[in-house]
C-alpha cells in the first residue's frame, strides 16, 4: 500500500499536481511537521486508536503539508506512516485517510488500478477521473501509473474496456486535447452538423464523429458547438447522447460534455446520485471528497445547493456516520 516516492520526486508530483485556490482544505497555519508526527503517535498509540486526532492533524492539512508529515515520521519512527494507519484503522475511514496521505496523481493512479482489478470494472471510476482531468494531469498520472504498476495505463484500460467505450478512454488518456481559447466559428458550425448528421439524422450512430469533437476540441470551442447543435437539432446534445447511446459509452460521452459545460456541477451530481436513495456509493463518495478537497471543492458545494436546493454538508451528514462521517464533515467545510 505504501508507495516509494522520495521527497525530491514528491515535491515534482506536487508542483504538476492540481491544487487549486477554491479548496476547502488550506494550509495549515503555524504548521510543524514534528508535532503532528507527534500527535499521530499518540493516537495510535495503546490499545484502540484516537480517530479524531488523526482526523484533527490529516484532514486539516493540505497535501504538501500532508508530505512534510509522512517525511517527518518516517524520520522519527523509520516506519511508513500509511502502512502505520492501515494496520491501525478500517473501513471507508481507513479508505479517507489513505487517500489524503496520497499524493493527487497517485491517488489517482492507485484508485485507476483497484477500479480495473479482479473480475468486473468499476467503469464510473475510469469515467470520473479520465473525463474530468486536465491534459497535464493525465500526463503525471500516465507516469505515476507506470512507475507504480508496471505497465502503461492505456495498456491496463485496454485490457479492461472493449469497443468503442475503449476508444474514448484511449483518446482522453492521450492528454491531447486542444487547450487554447480559440473558438472558430466556421468549425463548430460543421462540428455540430457532423455530431447530428452521426446521430439523430441516420439509422445507427456514427460515435466515431462524436469521439473526434468531444475529446479533441477546446472548451470554449465545443460551448459553441453544443449551441449551435442546439440550433440545428432543436435538442441539447446531452438529450441526444441520451436517446443514441446506452452503457458505459453514453455515460462517458456524457461526462465530458458536463465536464466542458461545468465541472464543479458534474462533481455535485456525481456525489449527489452517490448518496440519494437506499444506500451510499462510498467509492464515489471518498474519491471526490478527496480528490477535490483542495481543488475546487468551495464550487463543488455551491452547485450543489443551486441544484439540490440543500447543502451538501447536510447530505454527508445524513447519509454516514461515526468518525467515517467526521472526516468527511471536515473536508466538506461547513454548511
């Protein structure tokens, strides 16, 4: 579980890392290493864990903060602290403190690989991460993912996806999409007609049309072509991938026209539909909570509000508990 990352390529991971400035987690001021270590001790220490104060020191820090203190302890103890923990704790809470410690493109390396293991795949885990990562993201997580597993996360996908679902992943692994801010106009008035004359206006669909616009184009670029399908089709394209797709392939192909339209929206569906209803996706759950801690959860949880018309805090609170509930309460933020 503990992944051998020395400091140097740490502090790498973390300067191409996604932090963004609309987290809820923050630096921690007067932040020391060495008493954290400390405190962490104490909770371990003994019969039985003190839960909360790991809670206390991990989610409270950001995750450069969260290195210092894995640095510190190996240092001390010459012990892996994550090797510590998870011999110490259980379940999804467990699951929350393993993730912080991780640094992000490893977090998402480790999630990648536990999504495609064994028989059957957790599909929505490829969608989540693959459709919503940036170009540089994807780049880090395609070399942590070798250096970690062995072998190349496209060949990893491929050994676990088929047919045209594959083919999309495939393209988003490729990091390649344009990230200018040039909209032309010209094309995206063929770029709808293309995406309409392959599905709605034939017999069958032609999803390798859709592939080409929706994971090559540049944001900004495809926000004019979903409104000139719009004009074309009298639909929004959302509705088409809908009635033109099914499975794995629509879900995608959704996700990333969500992504494109308003990523801090997709995340609060996502962590919405992981807990309405009988039972709670806790996968789902953990991932985002984790990965998007310090990136843009404060947009995150404003969407959800204007969707839902309730805080997600409340949503967490009513739909878990103990100090598996706790953690999440604290990388939510407040109400």
């Amino acid at each position: 579980m503990a992944f051998c990352t020395s400091s140097l390529e740490s502090l790498n991971l973390l300067t191409m890392a996604a932090i963004g400035k609309r987290g809820t987690v923050t630096e921690a001021a007067g932040f020391n290493a060495e008493e954290d270590v400390q405190k962490l001790r104490e909770a371990m220490k003994g019969a039985g864990t003190n839960e909360e104060a790991i809670t206390e020191v991990l989610a409270r820090r950001t995750v450069a903060q969260r290195q210092r203190i894995k640095e510190a302890y190996k240092q001390s103890v010459g012990k892996d602290l994550a090797d510590d923990l998870s011999s110490e704790l259980s379940g999804n809470f467990r699951s929350v403190v393993l993730g912080l410690l991780m640094l992000p493109p490893v977090y998402d390396a480790y999630e990648l690989k536990f999504a495609m293991k064994g028989a059957g795949t957790e599909e929505a885990c490829l969608i989540d991460i693959l459709a919503s990562r940036t170009n540089a993201e994807i780049q880090t997580l395609n070399g942590v993912y070798k250096k970690e597993y062995g072998k190349t996360l496209e060949d990893a996908v491929c050994g676990d996806t088929s047919g045209m679902f594959q083919r999309v992943l495939v393209s988003l692994l490729t990091a390649g999409r344009d990230e200018s801010d040039n909209v032309d106009e010209a094309q995206a008035v063929l770029d709808a007609k293309d995406i309409y004359e392959a599905g709605e206006a034939r017999w069958g669909t032609d999803e390798v049309k859709f592939l080409t616009v929706l994971c090559v184009r540049n944001e900004k670029h495809l926000l004019r072509v979903f409104q000139e399908y719009q004009k074309i089709s009298g639909r929004d394209i959302e509705d088409s991938i809908k009635r033109e797709m099914s499975g794995s392939l629509e879900d995608v192909f959704l996700a990333i026209v969500k992504c494109i339209k308003n990523k801090p929206a997709f995340f609060a569906e996502r962590l919405y539909k992981s807990m309405k209803g009988l039972g709670t996706t806790d996968s789902v759950l953990i991932r985002i909570m984790v990965a998007r801690a310090e990136v843009d959860m404060l947009d995150i949880k404003a969407q959800f509000l204007k969707m839902y018309g309730k805080t997600l805090h409340s949503f967490i609170k009513g739909d878990t508990s103990g100090d598996y509930r706790k953690i999440l309460l604290v990388l939510c933020g407040g109400e």
